[in-house]
C-alpha cells in the first residue's frame, strides 16, 4: 500500500543491461530517533533500503529478480565453515564507534573501489551517503596490528538491522573479510536483542548477490511477504570458502 501511493523514478538498472530500475523513495528527516527507528522496521519489512537520508524500495514493473532476504539472527546457524573464518580472523579487532568519514577511511574506500569496480571517481560523495543520513547509524570497524582494514555500515531499527556496506582493504582478501562482518553484524544484532538482520537483496543470476543465500535460514520477500527460503525453488549458494 505505502509504495502505490508514492511517485515512482527510474534509472538504469546495476544489475541486468535489459532491465531499468524503477523504485520509490521517501525521507523520514525531522521525526525524533524512537520514532524513525519504529518506521524503519516497516519500511525494512516491505522491501526499503537506506541511502544517505532516503529510503528506496524497487517497483520494477518488467522485473522481479531483487528480492529482499533477511536472516532471523536467533536461528542462524554457524556451520563449520563459518567457525573456520571467525578462527582465521580471531587477530582482528573490532571497534564500535559513531559513524563518520575520515581521510583514512576516504582512502581504504578508494583502494576497495577500484579493486572491485575498477573505478574510484565519487568516493567520497558515496561515502558521506553511507556514513551520514540516518540517525541511528552503527559503524564496526575492523583492525589488523592498529591497522584500519575494513568498514562495516550498519542501520539500526527497532527489532532489526540492515547491514548497508561493508568495505575492505584488498590485500587482505584470503581472509574472507566480507564473510566475518556478515557474522559480526548477526552477533551484534543477536546480542541488542534484535530480530531480523537484513542483507539487501538475494539475485540468483548474479554471483554478486546470490552469495547471501548461504548465510540460512534465510526469508525472502515475495509477492508482498516474507517465505522461508528452504520453501522456495532457489538453491543455496555453496561457498567454496
């Protein structure tokens, strides 16, 4: 109901050069914090993301294929693979801190950009976009011997989190970094007594985003509700990690 009555934009689709991208987007600017978070549980609920101060949902009239997937965090499983990548990350230390954009960080995106999109033109307008804009916003960032070499982007709700971004440095690749935040963020959300963990979209045909079915049991959003992925007829991503 909320995205019919909104005005709905287009843009080229990231994903698929057939497709474009329709989407709806709203801002929830000058409500008080308690408030926001409240919202944001819905609007996580019914598909949304956040980018800087606003949140989209995908209305793609020729598309179906970005499906939100979201995690219930007290019944994840940490399979064997996953406990293998937290013992090889046990050196790294995590800090907690208030969400803010440093020369430093600007830099570590800069290399992570061009190593994954071999293009590192607007970093630092991207990342006032995922630092700034909402105002519960947890950053966890990720060190080796006092060295910064990722950055994890989370947005709290009210009984959810929605991991927005997640960047590192490419020299450390072999570790599976991206992997380990995964599992960092379910921790926290676990652990400040939250429900769900929201991963963005799932997209079977692209191997950018069909990943975060590995991470069950999963939910994904369809026909405007929220299904089991094992009762689906997708198939698991295998990590070879």
């Amino acid at each position: 109901m909320l995205k019919s009555t909104l005005p709905i934009y287009a843009s080229p689709c990231g994903y698929f050069e057939d497709c474009r991208n329709d989407f709806v987007i709203l801002s929830l600017d000058d409500r008080p914090k308690e408030e926001t978070c409240i919202l944001f549980d819905y609007l996580l609920s019914r598909g949304f993301r956040r980018s800087g101060n606003y949140f989209y949902a995908n209305v793609c009239f020729k598309c179906s294929r970005c499906i939100p997937i979201r995690i219930p965090v007290k019944d994840f499983v940490l399979t064997k693979k996953y406990r293998r990548v937290a013992k090889i990350n046990s050196d790294v230390r995590i800090e907690n801190v208030e969400s803010e954009v440093s020369d430093e960080k600007i830099e570590l995106f800069r290399k992570y950009s061009f190593f994954r999109h071999n293009d590192n033109s607007d970093c630092e307008d991207t990342l006032f976009n995922l630092h700034y804009g909402y105002n519960d916003i947890h950053e966890m960032d990720y060190f080796i011997h006092d060295k910064l070499v990722a950055v994890g982007i989370l947005d709290l709700a009210q009984n959810s989190a929605s991991t927005n971004y997640f960047y590192f440095d490419p020299e450390y690749s072999k570790r599976s970094l991206g992997v380990f935040s995964v599992l960092k963020e379910i921790e926290f959300t676990l652990q400040s007594g939250r429900e769900f963990y929201y991963l963005g979209f799932f997209i079977e045909e692209s191997p950018k985003m069909r990943y975060k079915s590995q991470y069950q049991p999963a939910q994904l959003r369809m026909n405007e509700e929220w299904i089991d992925f094992c009762d689906t007829n997708f198939t698991i991503y295998k990590s070879t990690t």
